[in-house]
C-alpha cells in the first residue's frame, strides 16, 4: 500500500487575523491611504476563513484519501520551517501576500534547497511575489498587472491530457475574483495548464508548472483573502491533482563535482 | 549587403472573387443554410481586399527594405507552388480558408519537404486548418471554438524579448474580429508570443513559433476575409518581424543514415 | 481501489521469426547484399526473443501490480489493431522495424485518433520510423544517424525529479547495442528524459516525453532485436513507469467548432 | 544603417595574471593540494592568452563588421560594471572561474536588472557557477560533472535551423578540453543547440538559450583558460551568432501593478 503524500499548508496567515495586527505589516503610506477599504476587508475577511485560510484548504485537501496534511504559519517556530516540519512535508503549498518581507532569508534557502532535492512546492495566488517563488524564476516574478475589482475570471485548459486537469471541465468559472493580467514576468513554463480570461480585457497564464532541481513547482493563480475562491470544488480539485503531480519520486542520487572518467 | 528576404503570399483567393466561384467550395448544404451571409460576406470583401489579401499584404510587406515579394494563388499552375516559386521563396506565408481540401497532397508534400530543409512558413489565421499546418502540428489544429461575430479582440505579448515583437506595444487591440478560443489543438508552441482576449469570454494562443526540422514556423491568429485586420500597422510590423525571424539560416548539412565510428 | 492500467504491446513480429518469412519484408537489394548477416542474425533472433518480444516484455511488464497486459501483431486481425484491442488499452507500446510500410493507413488513422483521445503511445527503438509516430510528429523522425556496432550505450537522467526515472540511477548503461545519434529529425520534446552517449562518438535524446492532442507519448530508444535490452531491470523500470506517466486522464470534454459568446 | 551591436567582454582575469595574485583566489586548502598544478597551469595560461581571454576575444568578435566590442575586469572601478559600461552594452559576455565569489552583490543585482530590461548575456564555460547565472536560474547551475583530462569533446548540432548555428556543420571538435558532464542542474533550456560527447563517457548541454524578462541568455560550454578553445575558428563563429541572436529588442513598454479595467 502506498504511504499518503504529505502535504503542508504554510499561510503567512496575517489577513485572516485582526486587523490591529495587519497594521504593522502594510506600510504606513499604503495603510493611510487605503485605511477605509483595509478595515473593511479585513473584517469581511474574518467571515470567509474564520480560522485562516490553511485551515480551511487542510479540511477540504483531507478529503482525498491519499493526501494527509498539516499547517504552519509565519507565527510558529522559526516562521513554522523548521526542519522537523520540512522533514514530513512532500509537497508545500505556500499562501502569503501582505508579509512576503517578513519570511528570514534563512528560512527562504532552507525551503529552496528542499525543493533542489525533491520537494513540491505549490505557491497559491499572490505567492507569485514570495521570496520563494521569486528565486526559484529568477526573473521579477512579483511584475504583473493586478485591480481588486471583483469581477469575473475563466481559467481555459490548455493541456488537455495532464494529471492536473484529471476531473476538471474546459473551464472553469469564478464570478467574483481579483484580476491579474499579462505581462507576467516569469520564465516560460514547463507546461502551461490553464489561461484565464478576466471581464476586464486581460489574460492571464493561471497554472504553471516547472521543474527546478529534483523538485516540481505547480503556481497556480487562484485564490484571495476576500473571495470565496477555495470553496470551489473545481479549485480544490486541482490542488489535489498538482499536490499528486509535485510529489516527489524517487530519483537517481546524482554525483556532482569532480569525477573519474567512466571510459 | 545582405541580400533581401524572398517572401512568398500563398492565397486560395477564392472569398475576393466573385461571389459565383465561391459557390462551388462550400458545401451545398452550407450554401444554402448561409446563402445570404455569404452574398454579404463576399460583396463585403470586394470592397476590402477587392485585388485578393496576396496582393493587400505584398504592398504593405515591401515596405519593408529588406524584403521582396512575390504572389501566388490556388488558381495558378501547379496551385501557384512549383519547384520554381519555391526556390525563390526564403518564406511562405499562406491564407486560407474555404478551399483547404482544394490543395492537392503532392503540393502540401512538396512545401512540407521545403519546410524541412528550412523554408520559413507563416500560416494566417484559418490556415490553421491547412493541410500543410495539420501535418505540421501532428494534431487536429483545425479544432479550435470559433465565432464570427465581429466583437473586439486584445492580443496580450507574452515575450517581450523576442524578436518578433520588436516596435509593438504591450498589447494589440482589433476592435471587430472573428473569435478563435481555446482549446486550439496543437503541439505546445516552443514558443508563445501573444494570448488574445475576446469579449465573449475566450483565450487563444495567437502567435506561436515552431521549429520543425530546418525550418522555423510562425502561426499568426489575425487576419479575417471581412475585417481589415491586415490594416493594422502593428499587424503588419509583426508579419515583417516574423519573415526576419522564420528566414532560413546557412544551417549544417547533416548526414543521415549509416554512419561509421568517429571514435 | 484504482484499476490496472490496460497496455496493449504490438510487435510487427517479423524479426523473431523464421528467416524465410522475413525475407518477403526487406527489400531485394537489400537482403542480397545482407544476406550472411540477415540470416545469422534472424538465427540469433530466436535465442534471445524466441516467442517474440512483446511476449518477452509483457511477462516483464505483468509482474508490475498495477498493470495488466496483452499483445497484438501485425499478423492478426486488422493488424491488430481492431477497435476492440484499442477500446480496451490504456497505453500502446509499439515495436517496429522492418514492417513499418505494411501497416495500413487506414490502421495508422485508427491508432492516431486514439492518441489524439488520450491514449497513451510508447514507441521503442527503431518505431521512431514508424508511421504513427511520424505522423504525430509532423518531422521526418526517421532520419538519424545510425550503426549497428553492438558498442557500449550510457542513457544519463536530465530530468531527476520526473515520475519516469523513479528508482533509476543517474545513468543506465548497456554493454552492447545498436548506436542511433544526432541530428535526430524531431520536434523539440516537451521533457526530455534521457541523453544518450555512444562508443563511437555520438549523442542521442533517447527518452522524449511529448502531449498531443490528449494523449502522451514517451519515445524509448532502447531496445534491439539482437541485443537482449529488454533483459535489463532498469530498462523495464523505465517502461513501467512511463505506462503510468502516459496513462490516460479523465481530461475535460471539448466543444469544438462554431459557440455562443460566454458573456 | 542599424547600428554596431555594443559587446562588452567582462573577465575575471585572473588566470591570467601572475600566479601571485591568483593566489588570493584559491582557498589555502585548496592551493595546498595543487600548489604544483597551479604553478604549472597558470604559466601555460600566460602563453595562450597573455593579454587576457578577454582581450583574444574582442579581438576575435571585432572581425564582425556589425559587432564592436570593449572589455572590463573585476579589477576595474566598479568591479568593470559601473553604470556607464551597461549603458553602452547590449550584450555582454562574462568570462569567469576562480573568482566567482569576489564579485559584489550589488553589481550582480545591477547586471541582473539590466538582463530584466533587455541586454543579452552569454555567460562562458566555467561561469555557468557565476553568481549573476545563477541567479537567472534559479536553481544550482554550479552543479555538474567535471574532470581537467584534456580529452575530447564533440559538440553535436540540435537546433538545424537556429541562427546561432549559422554557418556552423553538423559538429564541432575539440581535441583537448575539461569535461563537463551532466546531470546539470539548470532549468530546461527554452532552446538546447548542442549537445556534447566526451571522450570519458559523458554528454552535456552544451548551447542553451534562455529567455528571462525582456532578456536573452546563452550559455555556452566551450572555453577554457589552459586550452586554447577560443582560437577555434567554429567557436568564435557561434559567439558571434549569439551575439546577434541575444540582442535588444526595441519591445513593449510594459505597465506592470495596478491598472483600470480596459473594457
């Protein structure tokens, strides 16, 4: 019998907390000027992920038979990744948006080398700005257009046969969602699986998949601290199909460095 | 002094002529169901491309100093591709769209061998269901959503770096187009350089480079019997942009077959 | 509990018969200039494969759980490939040589819209000149260097992460095969798995992972009707774990053609 | 008349100068260990590039009518990357191997951000370890097989109708150099163009052509500070085709953060 893939849901899990707290993490310039609607948003957001958005995707993930899951936020132990937690995680969905700057750099080098060596990664939404994501493109991937407008997205499938659309119509619909457009300034991925289209006039290469070191990397671009987006059976579907797609094999151990001639 | 791009217009001229030939390329059930719309249609295109979108086209590229054109149609000897035209053809840009089965297999044979040995080809709009693209792509390219509803059309640039979007802006607006949406079903382009947006809710992957055995290939989505795509300056300085790019190069003579030991 | 994953393993059978039948498949020319080496290898033949090697690989391939087998050849009904064969296989893997030309258009179509629904494709050795997979590859993948020396192969692993080279070190090394190298007329996979090197001086992308259409198809080199490759453990690793990669999804039913506006 | 494209060769340059200085370089351990060799290695440098690898190669690339060249070392104001030399480069090559680590981090954040926005990099042989290249990467690109034995490399073309293969044949021989073997750990290449054999049993990718922001990238294996890899006439040619292949283009201005709606 083969052992369930374990997953862990690390959320910078600031947004969902109360708004006193957020304070300290936007800049002041930001805070003044947008103080009305920050309030209002954060408020609204404790409605939607009352215990935090981890909690909320480990209950649905948990579901899938195969798939045992556990939670670690900003506010653990060393920034919840330690190498205990790191040594039971095989694939790591990573939430953050507000506290990107906060994560040590430490913590960012121990994660990448843990994707080198095998380890799925799969940076939710506004991820695409994490330290993480962003060394492991080396490119600006955090450049890309954006507008909280609440409007409709399609996420189209481009890649018909992947294991990641395994279930999945040829689109799939969220009424309501943050936009983010094209130019996104990422390294052309391996497999693009979805675009989006957004009601505003922009596209969007929504599901990304790389392969970086022994590791595989699946950003996948919905998601939001406001919109309902992981109650969407269709969403949590796909993370359960990239969490089976990033896990990791077991591959060749690989001699590096100086090495004798084979003939 | 470099010599001057050799270009070739293929078109199957057959929407700009009179509206009598075109009745014999569509489907009889198809004529009699749109006998109308096609009447409109084609008296339509008489005004835009009244001496074919070959000769439309061939103005506007020679503009360009470094590239000459030439013409050939359907209706020419040996379907305007003989050994001729083609040794005198660095590359191919190819319309069409009623008359796709017109083309005789010997013919599609003899471009693709070119195409091997490193003529350039640029399929236009519906020419993605040409025989030569089909074979091309070893999938049904044919297959895509389409409708002709004249609504607006954004192509998003996806690679800023590449040469083909040299001079364009960040994105390429055609107020009123025919819809092409995904899924289109073709190879993953070894490179995607615009994703267009439809205002009814698709995505399409609108231009997509190809290397295919010598020679490089460039799919280019715009372009309509109808809407005067092809007088759109940005249009046009991506077609010149894809002719510099799909030239052939002074490539290596490779021997196939038996061979003896290097070593 | 999940089902087997059906493989259907077609063999043109010819090499592992008896010399007088295969007579009838090569040419003329051919067979008078070859006609000592012909005969001592069809002899040799019999002693490594002697009930063919899709029997050979299909006992190999069974004692993998997860997966259930049968054969097919050209000499059987419709070539082997009755819509009743193809209804029930998952993935085909092919063996080619000598037959290819007898294998009817008509057959090739048949197994081509299978691939294009999802089924997987595994073409060994020398079907990379057969015509299903020039087809699917739009290229002349039959032109490579070649040389049957029976000198030393070394297959390195480029992608460690990638399900196919789970439980494989970072190279698989055989003894004595036939040598095929560069420039290898493909399209550019969408992973490549392996990259061979050779005794005598040259190289080869000798695992190549491509999507078309639905389907997956994984192209292995290795495998030779004199040189006993498919009695090496790592190499039937290979096989088995690229069944599972090219197993078909439950991927989203496509509507192609003419749609109504989404908005 | 398109002007000259603007190259600057940057170099260590440290080979090259007295083994005293290189001294400071080597870790002690590791001088030590190969005091003897060293001695040895960087007198027989002195013979082959007196004035600098950077110095052969301007005078190499400068034959190029539409090439003009300037060089710069980590010796010079700036470590040789004020802001005055990237304003006037469009490409810039980087030679470097011993003092990888000496390089600044703020001049490699400021040669990264000029890659961002559009200058062309072709990083050399040993600086594949660079810091600006692997950070481009994202991933350990320092990480391969390698062994100074002097043996042979082949280089095989696998791109025909590439630009950067432009009057190049089907493969190009080095008597004498290191060996670089793989697994390399880099992302797949948006382009592989060679592929190399060695004589002790290992392949390579060779040529690898990246596109990253408005970038372009292409690592080129061949050279080397004791063989004499730079005097090959092939060689010289491929960086001159690189040179023109990774230039600027005049691209989209791109509006990246929070944008209004376009429809």
């Amino acid at each position: 019998m083969s052992k369930d893939i374990q997953v862990t849901i690390w959320n910078e899990y600031v947004h969902e907390k109360e708004y006193e707290e957020v304070k300290e993490f936007y800049p002041e310039k930001f805070r003044q000027k947008h103080a009305a609607s920050l309030k209002e948003q954060h408020q609204s957001i404790q409605q939607i992920y009352p215990r935090g958005i981890h909690h909320s995707l480990a209950e649905k993930l948990k579901k899938g038979k195969t798939i045992s899951v556990q939670t670690a936020t900003l506010h653990d132990k060393e920034q919840g990744l330690t190498e205990e937690i790191l040594d039971s995680t095989d694939v790591l969905m990573w939430w953050g948006h507000v506290a990107h700057a906060k994560v040590k750099d430490k913590y960012v080098e121990r994660v990448y080398e843990r994707v080198m060596e095998g380890m799925g990664l799969i940076p939710l939404h506004s991820a695409h700005a994490s330290k993480i994501f962003r060394k492991l493109c080396g490119t600006h991937s955090q450049k890309l257009k954006w507008r909280e407008d609440g409007q409709k997205e399609r996420l189209w499938v481009i890649a018909p046969g992947h294991p990641i659309v395994d279930g999945i119509g040829e689109c799939i619909e969220l009424e309501s969602t943050e936009m983010y457009g094209e130019h996104f300034d990422i390294p052309d991925p391996d497999k693009i699986i979805f675009i989006s289209w957004f009601e505003g006039g922009e596209v969007f290469r929504s599901g990304c998949c790389y392969y970086r070191g022994a590791g595989k990397i699946f950003y996948f671009r919905p998601g939001h601290e406001e919109f309902p987006i992981y109650e969407n059976d269709e969403i949590i579907k796909v993370l359960k199909n990239a969490v089976h797609w990033a896990a990791p094999v077991n591959g060749p151990q690989i001699k590096y460095g100086e090495v004798e001639a084979r003939e």
